[in-house]
C-alpha cells in the first residue's frame, strides 16, 4: 500500500473516487447512519472481548460465602459457617515462652489432637509506661497468632484488659496505681475507662484482622476475666466494657466470659456476666461434681480445666499426682458435648519480676514462683508428660485428629558441670546506681518514683537525737511491701517479711552507728482481687526509731534493667552483702546447639540471676519449694563463645561460691517457711 501511495500516477484516480464515495453518503443519508451503527455495535462487542479476555472467569466465580462463629442456644452448639462445631483448647501464654519456642509448643498441642489455643494478651507487657509501647521479641503479638494460624490451630484471645493468670498486678501496667484512683480499678470511673480505650486503640487494629469472620483464626474473645470475685460487682462498667469490645469485633467473633464454678463468693454469678456475651466457666482438674458447672444457657464450654495451681514461695506444692480424676473428668465433660480449654497446656516461665503474689486472711501474704509449670500436660521446658499422652489417647478415642509426630523422649538437656562465682561489686557502692536517688523528707513508694520493680535503698543518716535511746531499741515500718533487710553502716541486722509488718524490731544503737539503711524487695503485686486491687510498692509509712520518727531520707532504685555496666567492673576477692557475682563458661565443643539447662543456686539463699544480660527470675532455694531456674538454650552461646551468670545474692552465700547447670528440675524442694 505504500508503495501506492508512492506512485504520482494514482493520486489523482484516488482522489476522485473518495469524492464520489463522499457525494453519494450525502445524497443517501439513511446509509451514514446505519454505517455508524454498525460501527457503534463493533466497538462495543469488541470492547465485551477485551473485558472478557482480561477477566475470563468472572462471570464465573461465585460471590464468597461469609464466614460465621456463632452461639446457637436453642441447639447448645457452636456453629462454625453452620456446621456444628466443638472446640478442645489448651492454654498457652506467649509471655512465658521464649519467641523461638513458640512454634515448637504449638505444633505439640496440635498433636496431642487439640484445634485451638487459648491465650492472655498482657497489657503491661506491651504498654510498660503511658504511651510506651512494646511489640517485638516475646512481645510480638501477631507473630504469634500468625503462627497459631498457620498451624490451621483456631485461637480463643483473653485480652482483659485484667488478666490475673498470676501475672504482676494480674496483667495492668503499674503505672495505673498513679493514674486511676483508690479502689477504682476494674469499675465505671472514666480515667480507668480512658486508658482502656486509649489502650484498645492500639491493640485492637493488631487483632480485628484475625478475627474468624475477617479471615482469621480467633473465633472467641473474652471480656474481662472472673470478675465475679471481683470487689466492685459494676454492672455499668461491664456494659460499657461490652460495648466497647463489640465496636472492634462486631459479629467477627463470639464475645464470652468466665468464672469458677466452685468460688464461695457472696457475689452472685450475675457479676461476671453481661448481657449479649456467651458466659463460660472455670474448673478444676480434681473437681468431684463436674456437672454443677454446667447450668448456663447454651453449649457447655470450659475455660479453664486446670492441669495444677501456681506454686508460691514457702507452700507445699498442690495437686501433683492428679491424672487419673484428671482424665475421667475430662472424659465426663467431652461425653457432656462440651468445648473444653485445658489450662495449662504448656505453663512456661516468670522470666524476670513479672510473677505476682497472693494474699490470704489466713496464712498472709505468698508470692508467686518463677516457674508456672503448673504441671501441665508439656512441662516447663516442653516436654511431654505422662498427662499429655493420657490426654492424646483420650482425644483420640473421641475422634479428635492426633499426630505421632511428637517422640515421648524429653529432648536433651545440657549437664554443663559446677561453676566458681567471683564477687563482682556490693549493693552499697555508687557504681551500682544506675539511677539517680530521690531525697525526701518521707519514705516514698515505688510508683510514686516511677519504679515498677526489682529494688529501692531507703537510707537515712542517724541524728545525735535519735541515737541517743536505752538500747535495746525498737525499729517499727508500719508497711512493709514486701520484705524488708535491715543494715546499721551496711551491716545486716535483720530480715522483716510483709507478714510480720508493724511487728519492732529491736536494734542496739550506740553513737558510732551513722547510717540506717532498709532495702526493700517488690516480690510481686496480688491479683487476687476480692477487697481491693492496688498494692503499691516500698515503704508507704513513717518508720520509727523508739518515739523518733526519721528522715529525712535518700532512696536509691535498683529496677535491675539491664546488666551490660557490669563487664566494665573486675572480681575481686570478697564484697559486702547484698552483692552481685559473676562467672564465666564456654560450652562443649562438640554440641551443635546450645541444649536447655538448669541454674541450681543450692547453698545460696535469696536472689536474681541473669544470663547472658536475660533476666531469668527470682531464686529463693532457701525457701523453696522450687530451686532450679530453667534457662532456654537460645539465652546460650555456642562454642567458642563466653557465656556469662550474673547474680544478686541478698542473704547469704556458700563457702565455695558453687553454682550448678544441670539436667533435670528441681521444683519440688524442702519448703521453710521463713518468710
């Protein structure tokens, strides 16, 4: 056609017939419009094919069914996408997990045969001081409900905002003490319901996505958490708190709550509940009438089914040998119909200071142990028990789908033989402060400076006045929150635990004695909440020498953060106590990981150890019952590098300095209720 165009010679025939063509159209108009028919008609047929050819199967796909979980309660079933559904839970806690750990445990519950995981979400974890937010290593929420997910497990989220579950404060950050007034806690008070708000704010967006009716795998979310046996009973705060859940969860999940079924409690069960939230209970493992539980409206379901209780400090363990009741209830409860959540199925570890403390009108006050084994179907480093194959073999029998996967041999543990520890530095020397002291006319509590842990030094200089008293002399601290080591120029002179507060103690004082010193140890805020929530922390009271009273005061806070000011400080041959020590390890070569362990502090008294700069918690062999901590192999160096131990001893120390790191637990050690 080019080549046409090309030629001089057929222009002008060209031309002439476009002129021809052009003058017939205007002498047959009728034919112009049907040729711009005929061209509207294929512009639009091949733009129905461009379409097509871009999505060919959309006429096709079927528009997607939504997904539903749902309380039917005429048929007392779960329906999921109108199936009829039955859960069987076991409780994990991410918190007391290390991070790399968590898969492991997840895929073990899945084996044993149960499709969902029951976990708390900690606020104070996550929230540590106003607006300070934590979301990464053993707080990194969604990775762990994306792992729960991706293991086809369904998931039933405890997100309080109190939790209990033996927690500090159950689970609120300390820093409320300051914010929300007395005994408002847990109630309708607007500036509580504020930082609830303003806390659902940030972590709701980080959960509506997993929502069973989003897509996801959370099909329940609960709403408060016992709060039967709470103090205030306030049914508006209860409301308010629904509504605010179902503003982020709409019809996405089923809201529940839960309470014991067994608590002697004059608060009826109408206080735990709401209006518009499925209700749900609690049991023990070696409950004799299970089917008392079971009275409410819809399908039966179990929140927590305890494997055990907590241990605390100085009290026998409870409950050890149970898996005989443990089994024949269960197997009662799943004959019953009922959804059961199985608590716990993997305790794991109080890392740090976050365990809690009980108190009690008889019997006072018990903190809570490091370990929350709880003896749990997967002990505290993941191994399976004797109870978790029972309660495979059980599942199996009733049709739930249970893997072999998982060997009934614990994994190996790492015997890594005894070690020196070296004096590092005393409690009393400067270089320990690594916060600046506060000094005032009064002795002041931990919230009040802004402490949420660990330690505080009240030191106050002796006046001629105040010396000058028949000796012996008695020292009294009204309160006491929680123990109390007495120094005189950093001499030990007495120990005050909090169950003996406002009880003298008789000093010798003479007119060379200069300084007073009073370190006081956080073991814990109660959770245990039927009178009142709040337990702050320190000296809360004027302390007494004689008719004296005395200050003014300098205060010297030890939260024990961080440890990595210690490798610029040499050991030296002795220190004054409380002390820190240290040691230093390599492990075998021959190891292809580092295997768990346990630090075992026999012939030490009271402390904190640390490992690797990882605080692994309390150790109290003196006391008992537990006295091995449990250190995860991932806190360890592989070979060649330096592993390091450092701890706080507050009390006493063995002749040879001698620690262990050994294979096996020791939780149930000699109890000496000297506290």
């Amino acid at each position: 056609m080019d080549l046409l165009f090309q030629n001089n010679e057929t222009q002008p025939l060209i031309k002439k017939q476009k002129q021809n063509w052009k003058q017939k159209l205007l002498n047959r108009p009728y034919i112009a419009i049907l040729f711009g028919l005929l061209l509207l008609v294929f512009i639009f047929l091949l733009y129905i094919l461009i379409r097509n050819e871009i999505q060919p199967e959309s006429k096709q796909t079927p528009k997607t069914a939504e997904r539903t979980f749902i309380v039917d309660y005429e048929r007392k079933e779960f329906l999921k996408d109108g199936q009829v559904f039955r859960y069987l839970s076991g409780s994990l806690h991410y918190f007391r997990v290390p991070k790399l750990y968590w898969k492991d445990r997840i895929q073990k519950m899945k084996a044993a045969g149960l499709n969902a995981i029951s976990s708390y979400v900690e606020w104070s974890l996550h929230e540590p001081y106003p607006g300070v937010y934590n979301f990464e290593g053993i707080a990194d929420l969604e990775y762990f409900l994306k792992l729960v997910q991706d293991e086809g497990m369904y998931l039933l989220l405890r997100t309080g905002p109190f939790i209990s579950a033996e927690r500090d404060f159950g689970g609120f950050p300390f820093w409320l003490i300051n914010v929300v007034p007395q005994n408002c806690l847990r109630t309708n008070d607007p500036s509580y319901k504020y930082y609830i708000a303003k806390w659902f704010d940030v972590l709701m967006p980080k959960i509506v996505p997993f929502l069973y009716g989003n897509g996801g795998n959370i099909i329940m979310v609960q709403v408060e958490n016992e709060y039967r046996v709470t103090y205030a009973c306030d049914h508006q705060y209860m409301i308010w708190l629904r509504d605010l859940y179902q503003s982020y969860i709409k019809s996405k999940a089923v809201l529940y709550t839960t309470d014991s079924c067994e608590v002697d409690t004059t608060n009826p069960l109408s206080c735990g509940s709401v209006a518009g939230v499925f209700e749900t209970v609690d049991v023990h493992g070696w409950t004799t009438n299970i089917s008392q539980c079971f009275k409410l409206q819809g399908p039966p379901a179990v929140t927590e089914y305890h494997t055990g209780l907590p241990g605390h400090w100085g009290e026998l363990p409870k409950s050890n040998n149970i898996t005989h009741i443990f089994i024949k209830n269960m197997k009662y409860m799943l004959a019953l119909n009922a959804s059961v959540n199985i608590y716990m199925f993997h305790g794991g570890t109080n890392f740090g200071f976050t365990s809690g403390s009980y108190s009690y009108k008889i019997g006072g006050f018990y903190p809570v142990e490091t370990t929350y084994d709880f003896n749990s179907p997967l002990n505290e480093s993941g191994d399976p028990t004797e109870l978790y194959f029972e309660i495979k073999k059980l599942l199996k029998e009733t049709n739930f789908v249970v893997s072999n996967d998982i060997s009934p041999i614990p994994a190996s543990k790492g015997d890594y033989g005894t070690l020196t520890m070296q004096p590092l530095v005393s409690l009393f020397e400067k270089v320990t402060q690594r916060i600046k002291p506060i000094e005032s006319d009064v002795p002041l509590g931990f919230e009040t400076m802004g402490i949420n842990s660990g330690f505080v030094m009240y030191e106050t200089i002796l006046t001629n006045d105040q010396k000058e008293v028949t000796t012996p002399v008695n020292l009294t601290i009204s309160t006491v929150r929680d123990r109390a080591t007495v120094f005189l120029d950093q001499v030990i002179v007495s120990i005050i635990s909090r169950n003996y507060e406002n009880k003298p103690v008789s000093l010798n004082i003479n007119s060379k004695v200069q300084k007073l010193s009073i370190l006081i140890e956080n073991q814990g805020r109660l959770i245990n909440y039927r009178n009142s929530l709040v337990d702050k922390k320190g000296i809360l009271e004027p302390v007494k020498l004689g008719n004296h009273v005395l200050g003014p005061w300098k205060m010297i806070a030890y939260p024990l953060n961080e440890t990595s000011w210690f490798s610029t400080i040499e050991p030296r041959k002795s220190v004054v106590l409380p002390a820190f020590y240290k040691t230093t390890f390599t492990l075998p070569e021959n190891l292809t990981k580092p295997l768990d362990t346990f630090l075992d502090p026999t012939g030490w008294k009271k402390g904190v150890a640390f490992v690797n700069g990882m605080n692994i918690g309390r150790y109290w062999p003196s006391c008992g019952p537990q006295i091995t901590l449990y250190i995860p192999g991932l806190f360890l160096i592989p070979y060649p590098g330096l592993n390091n131990i450092i701890m706080l001893e507050l009390e006493g120390v063995p002749e040879n300095l001698s620690i262990s790191l050994v294979d096996k637990p020791n939780l149930n050690g000699t109890v000496h209720k000297e506290f």
